[in-house]
C-alpha cells in the first residue's frame, strides 16, 4: 500500500499527504499486548506490595474487584486520553515526512510514558485539590467508588465522543469539568446538612484562569517564535506546505522531531498523572 494519498490540490495539482490507513506490521500489534500484559502486572505487582506494607488485613473479594474495576476504567480513560491527544504531538512530523506515522504513534508513547515516570505530579496535585471531600475520606467506599467510576467514565465518553466526530477537544478540561460535575452532584444528592463540600471554588478558579490563559500565552508565543523566524531565517521554502514526498531539511526535521518529543513529554508529566491521582 502506498504511504501517500494523493489529493487535488487548490491549483489543480496533486498534493500527498501519508496515508494513516496503512496496517502496522504484527510484531508492532504482538509488542503492543506484551507491552500491555507486563504493565497490568507490573501495577497488581505493585498494589499487592503496597497493601502489604500498610499492613492492612486481606481485602474482601468485592472490595478487590471494585479496585481492580477501577484501575482498569483508569486505564481505559489514560488509553482514550492518549489515542485522542496524540494527534496534538504528531500532526507535524507526520505532516512534514520528518518521521513515519507508525514510528512517530511509538516515539510520542514512549516519551509520554516516561513523563509520567519522571513527573513530579504537581499539576496531578492540583486538580485532586477539586475532589469532593467525601471522595477523598470514602475512597474504598462503595459511594467513593461511584464518583470514581462517574468521573472517569463520564470524561472516557466524552472524549470518545469528540474523537469520533473530529471535534478538537481538551482531556484536561473534560477530567476537570467531570471532577466539578462529580462535586455538585455530591452535595445536591446528599441529605441536607450531611455533605461537607461539593467543589472547592477557591481552587477552581485558579485552574479556570490557567485553563483560560494557556490558550492565549500560546498563541502569543507561537506568533512571536514565528515573526522571529521569518526575520532570522529567510527561506521562502521553509513557510510553505511541503509538495508530494518532499521532506523539510534535516535540521528543520530534527526540530520537529525535538519539538514532538517534548510536547509528548509535557502531555505525560501533566496528563498522564491526573487519572491515577
């Protein structure tokens, strides 16, 4: 199969973009679920260690099985979050021919994964900040395991949703407007007076305007690093979409490449720790 698709282009021409429909080699899809196998053990390896050295008496059956439930529906929002947002970090090197699609998926998983290993998890700390206190006191309860199961399935769903219909759309906001969603109706269910809290809106309002200014710091700065360039780099070729199978310079791919890593790495060190806050 071809790695391009050729399009008609605005002046008639063809214009190639890569083909994402091609089918990865088996030995990608045998690494993947050996990739997948060694992690679930590696996590039931490190929940037994840990329940074990807090000394806690055996867990029940049904208490074990909601543990398990949920760290697989924490799973399945971290797999959703990473095949919805991967694009953010690929599109470019993929656009460009810098790197093959399959090869730039792999590269932007690996660094997202080692994001998460190395993250400190300050911004993990500070949407749990939002959590309903009743999450936090309760969270082996059985109504601690129903705002986990609500917030994570409530965001897997959106996320899918806005996927499926090529909607750009944010995971951070999606966690976060579960979180709030989860808080609210926390304390409008609860019977009057029981609930402590539903959100707390002191910290709401610092990840809002966070949320709110993300956007606009960068788009400023993309603007500012773009006019600079086109003062100190004087290449006309350079600012143009790239024509059939042609690929940038090497310098110019290597900075994709660099700059694809590193948007990987900030997703998993901020992202990939929210779900397993």
């Amino acid at each position: 199969m071809s790695d391009t698709v050729a399009l008609p282009g605005a002046a008639g021409d063809a214009v190639r973009r890569p083909s994402l429909d091609a089918r990865p080699h088996p030995a990608i899809g045998i690494g993947f679920v050996g990739i997948l196998i060694a992690g679930l053990a590696y996590i039931l390896y490190s929940l037994q260690g840990d329940i074990a050295e807090a000394g806690s008496p055996p867990l029940e059956l049904g208490v074990f099985a909601l543990l398990a439930l949920a760290l697989l529906v924490a799973l399945g929002f971290e797999f959703v979050n990473g095949f919805h947002d991967t694009a953010n970090a690929v599109a470019t090197v993929i656009y460009t021919h810098s790197l093959p699609a399959h090869a730039a998926v792999v590269w932007s998983g690996l660094w997202n994964f080692l994001g998460v290993l190395t993250s400190a998890g300050g911004v993990a700390y500070s949407v749990l900040n939002l959590l309903p206190v009743e999450l936090i006191l309760q969270v082996g309860s059985s109504a601690g395991f129903a705002m986990i199961f609500a917030l994570l399935i409530a965001a897997i769903l959106w996320n899918l949703g806005t996927w499926a219909f090529g909607l750009p759309a944010s995971s951070s906001h999606t966690l976060i407007g579960s979180i709030i969603g989860v808080g609210l109706a926390n304390q409008m269910l609860a019977p009057a007076g029981t609930a402590t809290s539903g959100v707390d809106w002191a910290q709401a309002s610092g990840v809002f305007q966070a949320l709110l200014l993300s956007p606009l710091v960068g788009f400023g700065c993309a603007a500012l690093l773009l006019l600079a360039l086109r003062l100190a780099v004087r290449v006309p070729a350079l600012y143009q979409a790239p024509e059939g199978d042609s690929r940038p310079p090497a310098w110019i791919r290597g900075l994709l490449i660099l700059t694809c890593t590193g948007v990987s790495f900030a997703h998993g060190s901020k992202t990939g720790r929210r779900a397993w806050g």
